[in-house]
C-alpha cells in the first residue's frame, strides 16, 4: 500500500502544496489517523472530510500518512460501507480538477478498515502500523485517535489505546472526544477522573465544533485588533445586554435516545454558548496562542459567574417532541418526557465590568429560522428629533454571524454608528456590494461587514488544530469542571418543571418572546382564558367552580375532584332531559386514562341516573382484543359497566375484532357500527360525546397529519396512531359535530403548556386536531381542572 502511496506522493509534491495549515514546530514523519466510529453519522458528515482537507493540505510537508476506519463490524461488511463515505470527499474551489483526482485516489489507498471491538483487536492494528512503520522505513510522528462514538464507550476506549496502541521513541498520541462530556458535574468529574488513568490532559482533545466556526474563533482576535475601539465600550456604561442565539428549524427524530436524556441545555447551552460568551467577556490575553492564558481568562469569567437560579431560565418544547419519545423509545401514551427542546437563560457576571448587563442565552428545536449569532446591543444616548431614521438614532450594535440565516454567510458586522473595524488579515475581507436583507433590525447597508475569505467547515479547522497540537481551540478538563459547576444547580432546579408546549415554525409567533425584569426573566405573554369580571376578583383558592369561555366556547374549571363532581352531575342532567323528552340517552364516550375520576363518580354517587335507559357508546378503540388491558372498553367496563344497573343490549363496544382478525377494513368493522348508529341513534345525533384531548392535541383517535377531513361523511373510520397500538377505530368529526353535547376534558399539570397554546392557534384539524371539535347545531363545553388551566 504505501509504495504507490508514495509514488503519488512524489507527483503530488511536484504539483504544489495547496494547505495553508502548517504543522508547528512538531515532528514530521508518518502520521497514524484511527476514527474510532468510522463508518457512523458524524464521521460520514463531517470527519472524513475533515481528514481529506488536513490530508491535501499537508500532502507536501513532509509527513505521510495512513488512515483507519474502526468499528464493532467485522471487516467485510463494514469496509464497503467506509469507501462509498471516503469516495464523497470534495476538494476546495481552488484545487485543479486533475490534482483533486489524485489526491482523492492517493486518499482512498491510504485508508482502510479495520474492527476495533476487542483489546487484541487494538493490539493487532498496533503491530500492523509498527509493521508498515519498519518496512518503509519510515519515522513515526504521532497517531490521532478520533473517537467518534457514545460517550459511555469512552474509558474503555482510551484504556485500551493506552495499553495497546502508545507510539514509542518520541513520537506523539492524541485522543480526540466528541460531546457529552457527562450529564451533569459529578458524573464529568467521574468521567474526567477515569480518562486521566490512561490518557495524560495534553493527550485530550475535548472537541466544541463550535469553537471550530470561523467567526467564533475570529472573536479574540477582533477584539484584540479593535482595541482602542473596544475598550472605551465594553463595559455596563455603554453595553445594553448580551444575546447568544442557536435557532434551529429541525426536530430531533432518530436522535431520541440522546436527546431525551439531555436536552436543549446540556446539547447545546452548557458548550457552544457558554463557550461563546466567555469569549465575548473574558479578559484579553497578551497572547492569544497561549492555551494556558486562554484558559486562565476563561476561569476567572466562570468564577466571576452569579448562580443560575430557576427564575433565570424558560423553556420550551415543541408539540410533536412527545409523540416522537413514544415513537422511538416505545413508551406507552400515558408517558410525558418534560425534556426541554427551547430554552432561555439569563446569566450575570459578578465583576465591574459588566455589572447588570444582561447575557441572554437561547437555543431551540423547531423555531422559525436556522441561524447562530451573538449580538452586541449598546445603549444609545442620543435622540433625533426630527430625523428618527438618521444613522445615529438606530441600534448600536456588533454581530457574530456565524452562518446561515438570512445573510446565508458567517460574518462580523458593526453598525456603521460605532466605529469602522480594522482590516483584518488576508484570511478575511470586507463586504462592500450587499444583497437587500435586514440582520436583527439594520439594513445590511447600516453594517460594516467583514466575512472569511474562503469558508471552511468547522470539523476540517478543528482537525488542523489537533494535527498542529494547538490545544487554545479545546474544552480542557478545568475548563469543562466549571462550565458544569455553573449549570448543574440550574438543572437540578428545572427537573420537574413543565415545558411551555410550542407548535413549531412560524406559527411559534410569540409564544417564545421573553421579557427580562431586572436578574429574572419570563416568557412575555401569558394565557388569560377568564375576564376578570367572570372571575370576580376570586383566585382559584377561594372558590370551587369557575366559568368562563374558551377558543369562544364555553368553559368550566375547578379543582380535579369538583370538576368530576360538576361533569358527572351534567351527565346525569343531560340523561335525565334526554329521556323526558324521548325515552332514551345515548351517551359516547372515550378512552384513556383521563375519565376514570368520573366512571367512579357516576358508578358510587349517581343512584338516581337513567341508566335503564342510556345507551353507552365507545368513541374510539384500540384494535386488541376487548378483554385485554388496553382496550376502552375494557377499562371502561371495569370502571363503570359492571358496577350499574345497565341492559347488555345497551352497551355498544366497538367492532375491533371480527373473522378472528383485527381491525381488517375488509372485514367492514367501521361500516357495521356506522350501521348500528344509524338505526338505532335518532338522526346519528349522540345526546353527550365525552372526549379527551392528547398531549400533540389529538382527541378520539384523530391525531395530528390523519387527515380527518378526507373520511367525509363517513361516522367511523379506521385510524392510525403514532404510538402502539398503532390501528384504531374511532368515530369522525363529522359524527363527533353532530351531538348535542360535547365535553372535552382535560386535567393535569402536564396539559398546562398545551392549554395555553390552544387559547393561540387558529382552527387547524389537520395540526391541531381537537380544533375540528365544532358541533354543528350543538354546544361545546370545555371541562378543565386548575392543573391544567393555570399550571
């Protein structure tokens, strides 16, 4: 392999070094590159490529190298998989067609697989590397190891590097790591304690792709280059807040493992915006290459820090998050994951400098754009009396654009009313000819803008870094320590906390605005559901049962027990008429957990009711057998059916299982009971449909992107949930909307954040499906418990 590696090499060298990236002051010789996890998501993404730029820059500095892609796979079935990843690898622009096929070619013999499961797995790739090293008789740099995998394979990774694959005779090893650097300070502490009994710190490289974009890293240098600027401004006389922001457009499907675990503030507010802000505060070092004065100062800000305290921070989540966990982590419907996937943090800083100034910290799944910034914002002490729209009265700003976005390229900008930044580098240029487009408030053409020269991939200047030992751009363990010593207490505080539910997108609108009040912060806009003349000045303490309106309907809510207490007595109330009037009641009702309350206040309190005369009617039904656990109608039965006095031929469960089979649409169970509704309710017209409301606002078994409106006319239908059982049988909207009476009950704390984003949105069946909820010439009354209504 290595004699045509290095004939190509020769060809190579003639044709001329393209890297920029020099190697400093460090061995040259062959260099052993192991991705540990070389075949997963993020080596396929980002990491091999990364490899192939370091490669093509360095092709013609005199260190050769070798490349390894190791897994738990056996070799032949894995080493197919890692050459289609390898033969993706782009050149950059500059790099001529014909050189970029050779490099690629040269690349791909360079690299193999190999499985790296056991320890004499490790050893055998160890003798194979010292075996090659010996017959070219070729001096040995260093050998990187990337782990690319859980954190939880870590130790036992690193321990078996370290007894089987340290080079000899100088040469160098690093061990790169990917976050979750643990979960909270303990278990880092635990972590960092075990990697350091067999990896030396100068050994570790902790990876924050963040600290690898080109405008986060640029932040010490501007600061540097623009210091006579700065520092008559950086402070709490000139400086109004601080905003860091990660917006992302995408959920977290295939990643709910993880991220149920840990999170929009472990993921991602612990590490990339932490890092951030103790960049944009930090005291300058005399030298920024120092990675020991680097850190220093970056210590002193996190001792400088004020504890995060509960009412420093919101969160979020978005409305399709809980069906996702119970989609891939297979828990059942009456699971609620309180993970947080939006979350704002207001931080302080102890020190003169920046006394009361605020640091806002936010990130989020689902938001409206994808962009990353960290913006700036000075006070502004001057008024424009007559020329408002003048360039001194507009916002006095500095943005780090670290990409996408509206501007679409990373970038720093300085309003135009501050000063006009240095030239910087030739690694950077100044924008002069600007699209239309406004970033946060300015017109482009208000900015100073300054972008990269060439961008380059945050994972591709990382790799440099390590291949160069230039550590300043790395989470050391001290650094690491602190960051978890800051949030850990936070959150621990917010455990138990209940998101605030968000639809996602555009339709977020306000929902997320956040208010800041002095060191505390809140989300801007609270639900009021009740006026305050139907409340009369009473709080949810001194009365039992409230009434009130809700999305225009009308509303009853009171604590859990009394509400029962209210829904059962209107039951009974509207049987009671039914029956005066026809002679019969016919009485639908749902499944799931919520109604039980009510099954056991109507079977122990309600003696008088007409149950002779009531028809029971199941709105919707899982597709398993009737005598199982799951079933409505099984819970309902036990609940309720057997402990009244109520004629068989009254008690109506749904079809699910005819031919042996369930719920086959050939076998027509939908059609049989639209059939045994037809004849026996007047008009298809139920006397009281009692329903419940899902946590992604389902209700019956009409969920979220069914589709309802296309079942028609239809009464029943076959349907499909997004957790298991997947196959349910419900009535439609069109039958739902024909009652006379329709409660919709809904109780618990959990449902607080979606009763608040319902009092928002906008009839929308299709998203929101109980909004399809409207009976035609009936009325609709929403039962709430003070859980839910208030939170």
């Amino acid at each position: 392999m290595f004699v045509t590696a290095l004939l190509l090499l020769v060809a190579l060298r003639a044709q001329g070094g393209n890297g920029e990236e020099r190697a400093e002051a460090q061995r040259t010789g062959h260099v052993s590159v192991v991705v540990v996890g070389g075949t997963g998501d993020l080596a396929k993404k980002y990491l091999w490529q990364g490899f192939f730029q370091l490669y093509a820059n360095q092709v013609s500095s005199g260190n050769t190298f070798s490349f390894y892609g190791g897994g738990l796979s056996p070799a032949d079935k894995a080493t197919p998989v890692l050459f289609e990843i390898l033969k993706a690898v782009s050149c950059s622009k500059d790099v001529a067609p014909e050189r970029c096929a050779l490099l690629k070619e040269q690349f791909l013999r360079l690299a193999r697989y190999r499985q790296l499961k056991t320890l004499e797995d490790y050893r055998d790739l160890a003798e194979h590397i010292e075996r090659e090293l010996q017959q070219e008789g070729m001096t040995e740099a260093g050998r990187l190891f990337y782990l690319s995998l859980p954190a939880f394979a870590y130790v036992d990774v690193a321990d078996k590097i370290n007894k089987s694959c340290r080079p000899t005779g100088g040469a160098w090893l690093r061990v790169v790591l990917e976050k979750p650097f643990g979960h909270d300070f303990r278990s880092a502490q635990v972590l960092a304690t075990e990697l350091g009994s067999s990896l030396k710190d100068e050994e570790m490289y902790r990876i924050d792709h963040y600290l690898g974009k080109q405008v986060v890293a640029k932040i010490l240098p501007f600061r540097t280059e623009n210091k006579k600027f700065l520092d008559p401004i950086w402070n709490k006389h000139h400086i109004e807040r601080v905003e860091i922001v990660m917006k992302e457009t995408l959920d977290v499907k295939g990643r709910i493992s993880f991220y149920d675990r840990y999170g929009v503030i472990r993921d991602v507010l612990q590490n990339h915006l932490t890092e951030v802000m103790t960049l944009l505060t930090m005291r300058l070092p005399m030298n920024l290459s120092s990675s020991e004065e680097v850190l220093r100062k970056k210590l002193q800000i996190f001792s400088a820090m004020l504890p995060l305290r509960k009412n420093q921070a919101v969160v979020g989540q978005y409305q399709a998050y809980q069906t996702t966990v119970q989609q891939e982590t297979n828990k059942t419907a009456d699971h609620v994951s309180l993970t947080p996937t939006f979350a704002a943090v207001l931080a302080h800083i102890d020190e003169a400098q920046y006394e009361g100034v605020p640091m806002l910290l936010l990130s989020g799944k689902m938001l409206d754009e994808r962009v990353g910034y960290a913006r700036i914002l000075f006070k502004n002490d001057i008024f424009c009396l007559q020329n408002p729209s003048g360039v001194h009265c507009k916002p006095k700003q500095i943005v780090f654009y670290f990409g996408h976005g509206s501007l679409r390229y990373p970038a720093i900008l300085v309003s135009k009313n501050l000063f006009r930044p240095v030239s910087m580098d030739g690694d950077w240029k100044e924008v002069t000819e600007h699209t239309d487009v406004d970033i946060l408030g300015l017109p482009i053409s208000d900015y100073y803008v300054q972008t990269p020269t060439e961008q380059k991939e945050a994972y591709s200047e990382l790799i440099s870094h390590i291949f160069a030992g230039r550590k300043n751009s790395f989470i050391s363990a001290e650094n690491l320590l602190a960051s978890w010593a800051l949030w850990t207490p936070l959150l621990d505080s917010l455990a138990g906390s209940h998101p605030r539910i968000y639809p996602g997108g555009a339709d977020n609108r306000d929902m997320l605005d956040i208010r800041v009040n002095g060191k505390d912060i809140a989300y801007n806009s609270e639900v009021v559901i009740i006026s305050p003349d139907q409340m009369g000045g009473a709080s949810a303490n001194n009365f039992q049962v409230m009434q009130g309106k809700f999305r225009s309907a009308d509303m009853v809510s009171a604590w859990a027990e009394e509400l029962m207490e209210r829904l059962a007595a209107d039951i009974e109330e509207a049987a009671e008429a039914a029956v005066r009037e026809g002679g019969v009641f016919h009485l639908a009702i749902s499944g799931g957990s919520t109604p039980l309350a009510l099954f056991h206040r109507l079977a122990l309190h309600h003696f008088s009711f007409p149950w002779s005369y009531t028809h029971v009617w199941m709105v919707d039904e899982r597709c398993v057998p009737l005598t199982e656990l799951e079933s409505n109608f099984h819970g309902l039965h036990d609940h309720l059916l057997q402990h009244v006095r109520i004629p068989y031929f009254n008690i109506h469960p749904m079809p699910v299982q005819l031919n042996q089979r369930l719920c086959v649409e050939e076998d027509g169970g939908a059609p049989l009971y639209e059939k045994e509704i037809s004849k026996l309710v007047n008009g298809s017209s139920f006397h009281f449909v009692l329903l419940g409301v899902g946590y992604d606002s389902h209700t019956a078994s009409l969920f979220p992107g069914s589709k309802a409106d296309e079942l028609g006319e239809s009464l029943v239908a076959l349907t499909e949930s997004p957790v298991k059982p997947h196959q349910r049988m419900s009535l439609t909207f069109s039958a739902i909307n024909r009652a006379r009476t329709v409660a919709l009950l809904v109780m618990g704390k959990g449902k607080h954040e979606l009763i608040t984003q319902l009092s928002r949105v906008k009839d929308n069946p299709d998203k929101w499906p109980v909004t399809g909820v409207k009976p035609a010439d009936g009325r609709l009354v929403w039962y709430i418990d003070y859980d839910a209504l208030l939170g």
